[in-house]
C-alpha cells in the first residue's frame, strides 16, 4: 500500500499521519548507507530513526 493510500485512510477516520519520507532529511538517514531494500531500514538507519524521535 502506497504512503497516498495510508494517508488517506488515516484521515478518513482522524488520525495524523506523518509520510517520513517527507522529513527523511531531518532524520540524516540516506538511502545509500542506511536501508537494507526500498522500504525498510537497515541498524544504521534505524539507530538515526530512533535518535531523530528521541530527540523531538
């Protein structure tokens, strides 16, 4: 499911979505080093996901 379909259910029933890859450069993560396929994060990338969400 694509992130437009999420979003658009989220909304359909009132809760916030937040696209990351929207903010991905926020969190320092880069595609070259840190995802392990198209989607997912490998430990690199998930340790800055993590630091990025501890630190808001």
């Amino acid at each position: 499911m694509d992130s437009n379909t999420l979003e658009s259910i989220a909304g359909e029933y009132g809760i916030p979505f937040l696209d990351m890859a929207s903010i991905l450069e926020k969190t320092g993560i880069d595609y070259e080093t840190d995802f392990c396929d198209v989607s997912h994060v490998n430990i690199l990338g998930a340790e800055k996901y993590t630091d990025f969400w501890l630190d808001i």
